[in-house]
C-alpha cells in the first residue's frame, strides 16, 4: 500500500496529474485502467480527478457527475487509450443499477481509462487489478491519499 499526503487542494491536483501521466506511460495495450475512488464527502475525489484529466491531456472541466452518473472525455492525441470516463457512484443504491450504463463494457474496453468516485458502493463489480485510492479527509486542505489494488 502506498500513501501520499496533500496539504493543498493544488497539490492533490498535482498529485492527479502526475499519476495519469504515468499511467499513460505505462498502460498496456490489452486492459483498460480502472480506479476507484473512495472517501468521505469534500475528501477530494473530485479535485483529483481535476488533476488527473489534467494529466490525461483533458482540457475540459472536470465536475463530479453525481446527477448525470457518468460523463466520457475524448483523450486527445493518443493512439492506445481514446477515452477516459468519470463515472460517480454517490446515488447509486444498489451495484445492479450502473450496469444499465453499459459499465461491463466500459472497464473492459481497452481503449479506456475508468475513474469511479464512490467506488465501495459498487464494490461487488469492481475489475479485479481495480487501483483504489481512499481519501481521508483531516482538515480544510490536509489529505491522506492510500493507494492499494483490489
């Protein structure tokens, strides 16, 4: 288990950033890269997935899609990975309910990188080699971030 601690908003950006590079990096041809993101509301799931799509080459804005569910980004200029989906779980009751999305098909496309904040609700159907990432929330800026695979 790996852990990082951020003391700034701008940092666990930084931090997103930094690892979708690397993931870019490194990803392989034949899976698709799935993360899930879990921890308390305002833990900073979201402004590290700002950071992260930042890293991804995504220039849009990144808002966490609690009412629409999940939102697709093309991700510019690379021939492996063309997609990068931000799925958020927060509403979702019951693991069954975001299959109707296509979420089997999603994380086994190759082509995509998954990030699904609220990830312990829908834990059942997780890929296995999922990277999850708990946010621990200790004060208006300060996180501890601990990375382990499923």
């Amino acid at each position: 288990m790996l852990k990082t601690v951020t003391f700034s908003p701008a940092q666990t950006r930084k931090f997103g950033e930094v690892l979708a590079k690397q993931i870019l990096k490194t990803k392989q041809k034949k899976k698709p890269f799935v993360i899930g993101l879990i921890g308390d509301l305002g833990g900073g799931k979201t402004t590290f997935l700002q950071g992260f799509a930042k890293g991804l080459g995504i220039r849009e804005r990144i808002l966490s899609p609690t009412f629409l569910i999940l939102k697709k980004f093309k991700i510019p200029n690379k021939k492996i990975i063309h997609w990068f989906y931000h799925i958020d779980c927060c509403r979702i009751k019951n693991p069954k309910e975001i299959l109707a999305l296509g979420f089997k098909e999603i994380v086994k496309d190759s082509q995509n990188i998954v990030a699904i904040e609220w990830a312990d609700r829908i834990q059942k159907i997780l890929p296995k080699d999922t990277l999850i990432l708990e946010f621990k929330f200790f004060d208006r800026n300060k996180r501890k971030i601990e990375m382990f695979s499923t």
